[in-house]
C-alpha cells in the first residue's frame, strides 16, 4: 500500500485505526502484524503529519501506535523510525508529543534485538534533552510519559551515566535544570528524582552522589510558597516509602527540617501535619534505626510531643495527624520504646485521648495509636518492649484508669467495646497487643461483660470488624493458656471454654444465623 492510497482514504484508515485502538484487551503479535501489514508504520506516521486536522483520527493513530509499540514486533520496528520520533517531540500536538515519549519507553521495555542497542540509539538521536524539554515544558500527561521514559532510561548502566553525567556543568544535569526552571518545572524535576530513586540501589547512590537530594532539602527549608512546600512533602513522604530510602535520608538534614516544620506554629498547618505524617513514616521502618541514632528520632518525636502539649487548642485535623504520627512510629520495637522512655513519655498523649469520649475523630487516632504502640502490628514474638518501656506503658494505662471514672483498664477497654463500631475495631487491636502483658491478661480475665463481647460472633456486622474480634479472641484465647496461674485457677474455667469455642467457631460463624428470612402472609381482604 502506498502513502497516496492511505491519504486518499482517511476516513477507511480512520475506521481501521479506531477498530484497532479501541479493541478490548491486549494486542498480540499477529494481530499488530496483520494491521501493519494493511497499513505500514510509514503510512500511519504520514496520516498523522498530513491530516492532523481531520477530527478523531489524530487521537485513533495516536492510541493505534502505542498499541503497536508495546508490543515487541512493534518495538522491533522502532529503530528504523527514530527521526520520526525525534520529529515527535517536537510537534504542536501534546498528544504526539506523549506518543513520543512512550515510544522510547516501549524502545527500552521490549527491544529484543541484542545487536541494536536503545541507550545508544538515545544518545545518537539526542533524545535525552528532548525528553527533559517535555518534562519541562509538556502538559501533564506529556511530563508523565517523559518521567517513565527517563525511569525506564535509568534502568540499564549506560543509561544511568546518561541521566547522571560525571560532568556536573553540562545543561542536562538535573541539578541545572532545575535551577533555571519554573517552580513547576522544579518540582517536575524533583518529581522524576523521587521517580529514579525508587528503579534500584545503585541509582538512588547515582542521585545521592550527585548531590540531588539537596534540590529537595532546599525546597523543604523555603515554606514561602505552601504549595511548592507541601507538593514537595508530598515527594519526600514517596521517598520514605522507598525501601532503601531510610538509608539515603538518614544521611540528608530532612528530620532537622521535617522537625522545625512540624515545631513552627507560624506556618500553615496543613504543612506540619504532612512533616508529621513524613516523620512517623520514616520512624515507622525498624531499618531507620540502623543508620541513625536515637538522639536523631527523639527530634521528631519531641517536635510532635510538643505540638501535642496544646492539643487542646489545636486544629483537630492536626491533633489527630500527630496522634496517627506517634502511632506510625509505634508500630516499630524501637519506636514504640522511644515513645515509652523520652521524658516525659510521649506516649501519655496517646494513652490520655484514647479513652476521652470528647472528641471522636482524636479519640479514635489515639486509639489506633496504642493499638500500634502496644504491638497489635508486630510479630507476636516481639510484642513485648524492654523493662522501662512496658513499666511506662503499664503506668499510663493505670493512671489513666485512675484518673477515669472506671478506675482500672479493664473498666476503660468495656467502655469502648460499648461505642460504635470503628471504636470497637480499634479497641480489638488494644486488647490484641496487650493482652501478651499477665498485667492486661488479668484485667480481661477479670471483666466477664469483655469476654462476652469478643467471643460473640453476632457482635460485629463487617468482614473488617469480625476478623478484628476473633483476632482478639484467639490473642486472649493464646495468653490464657500460656499462663499456667489462670489455667490452673478452677474460677475461670468457664472463660476458658468459651475462649476454645470461640475460636474455634471462628469470625463469621454467628452471621450465618442473621439472613433476612422470608415472610409468608395470608393475603389481606377486604
């Protein structure tokens, strides 16, 4: 077919191209060679630099050629074409443009020839700088398509010395793009450095090395602008979920800055609820603490403690955001015990606003908080702090129960098994955690209308909050039968029996009875 015959009939082309682009599922190779057999590759690139300006079928071959590309017959093709994709970046269209830089994404992913290689093909071409210009300059979906070109680029040796260039003054270090970009453009920029960090270990020690993470510590200390700030919040939470991210930060100045965020009471608050929520996240990995030391935690628990300290007349959302960040950093042994021996505890926040009925959204964050603290998401065998840490944990809850008109722990649980259901949920992981301690074992034990409720299985009505129960359960059902003082004491024989059923019955077995029946009535006459 030649190129005359397609341009004379678009509208056929255009129909074929929509069948293609739209067919439910995933191209295979023999339907891509079929359709490009009808219509070659020289074909669809004319169409769409000749008739861009028929409606739909820019969109339709647009579609049709990612299709194509993604798989790797279509990718095998791509290297004849590169000035054609070269050509790409450079249109008008912004849908073009995307095209462009999935291309080279497909060029990377699916290239089986071993005897053409994709990084070098970039250099030749000089697709590199254009794929940092529509980084840049793209819309949204173009910027996108360019980041996961450039990931994808980072993912092979010779790629990552392209990304990152030995020579720190040529234009397209990222460093000096960045400095003579837009804020946009910036945080585009250290959008994609979050994006790399993550491909591996040796191209988040390529961005290290090349001093990147500073572009983010920069944008981090400037709170002028609270959108820049808080989207690059956004990029450094991303970052503290990167398996090896720990590392990497730990060696930045980010917890002083995350600290003096979360200790300003000058700037938003939107901005120190997300250095909260960063901070636990970071304090949350067990690994954190292999590559700082405890006097490094401490400065964001302290920043939190003390925000905490005017929680009374603090912004709710942010209350409950430095409650949930305590919890975060609960959820690990050691950032539990941080929380348990600082001075004082910070942990008395959380124990406090967990059993106050006066504000639900607080007491619910507290709630799962202790639940954390307490070691309902840890291991069973790790469950337990050091000495000083659970004396403290023991103390609170005591005091606190004191200071209630329920007077012991067992008295404080049964209140909250006794509110709605997303209290009791949370109530559940409470028990689950620290029923491993004989101090809580006995207070259970101790308050029959508590082991009424978790081994009822009508209790709960969701999925979520029958498995939270009967983990419950079991946890209680496991302590009792460990501690050789409750089982050999005749009084609770009967708690003991109806622990085994319980779990035995497991999380849904009491639902079974509560389906709507049907009625049936004699009609009614008049």
């Amino acid at each position: 077919m030649d190129e005359e015959y397609a341009m004379d009939d678009s509208n056929q082309l255009l129909e074929s191209a929509s069948d293609f682009a739209y067919q439910p599922g995933v191209q295979n190779e023999a339907s891509v060679k079929e359709f490009l057999d009808r219509f070659p590759l020289p074909v669809l690139i004319n169409a769409l630099q000749i008739n861009a300006d028929m409606p739909g079928l820019e969109s339709a071959l647009v579609v049709c050629l990612e299709r194509v590309f993604k798989t790797k017959y279509g990718a095998s093709l791509i290297p004849q074409y590169m000035s054609f994709v070269q050509v790409g970046f450079d249109a008008d269209s912004q849908e073009i443009r995307r095209l462009a830089c999935k291309t080279v994404t497909c060029l990377l992913e699916n290239l089986d020839d071993k005897s053409v290689s994709a990084a070098r093909l970039i250099v030749d071409y000089d697709v590199y700088p254009l794929l940092l210009e529509c980084l840049i300059n793209g819309d949204e979906e173009v910027a996108t398509a360019s980041m996961e070109a450039i990931k994808e680029l980072a993912r092979s040796p010779s790629g990552i010395d392209l990304v990152f260039p030995a020579n720190k003054d040529v234009p397209a270090h990222l460093g000096n793009l960045a400095a003579r970009s837009s804020s946009l453009g910036r945080v585009r920029v250290l959008a994609l450095i979050v994006k790399l960090f993550a491909v591996s270990f040796s191209v988040a020690s390529a961005i290290y090395n090349s001093n990147l993470l500073s572009l983010l510590e920069a944008e981090v200390s400037n709170t002028n602008d609270t959108l820049v700030t808080l989207s690059v919040l956004e990029l450094l939470y991303e970052l503290a979920e990167v398996q090896h991210g720990t590392e990497f930060l730990s060696r930045t100045s980010f917890i002083q800055l995350l600290s003096s965020i979360i200790s300003n009471a000058s700037i938003e608050s939107v901005l120190r609820s997300r250095a909260m929520t960063i901070g636990g996240r970071l304090l949350s990995k067990e690994n954190v603490y292999m590559f700082i030391d405890q006097s490094s935690a401490k400065i964001i628990i302290s920043a939190i403690d003390h925000r905490l300290e005017l929680r009374e007349s603090l912004d709710p959302d942010e209350c409950e955001t430095a409650l949930e960040a305590l919890g975060q950093i609960g959820s690990s042994i050691q950032g539990a015990a941080l929380l348990l021996t600082s001075s004082p505890p910070a942990a008395r926040h959380v124990v406090d606003v967990a059993f106050d009925r006066r504000g639900s959204g607080k007491q619910l964050a507290a709630l799962h908080a202790l639940g954390n603290i307490s070691g309902e998401t840890r291991p069973t065998n790790i469950r337990v702090l050091n000495g000083d840490a659970e004396e403290c944990l023991r103390l609170l809850i005591y005091e606190t129960a004191s200071k209630s008109s329920k007077l012991t722990p067992s008295g404080l649980f049964l209140s909250v098994l006794q509110q709605a259901s997303e209290f009791r949920l949370a109530c559940y992981r409470i028990i689950t955690g620290l029923v491993a301690r004989p101090w809580c074992l006995m207070e259970i034990c101790s308050k029959q209308e508590i082991i009424n409720i978790v081994t009822d299985a009508t209790t709960e009505s969701t999925k979520i909050g029958m498995e939270a129960r009967h983990n419950c359960c079991k946890a209680i059902h496991k302590a009792f039968m460990s501690s050789s003082k409750l089982i050999s004491n005749p009084a609770l024989t009967g708690i003991a029996s109806e622990l085994q059923e319980a779990v035995n019955r497991g999380p849904y077995a009491g639902r079974r009875h509560m389906e709507a029946q049907p009625v049936v009535m004699t009609a009614e006459r008049f």
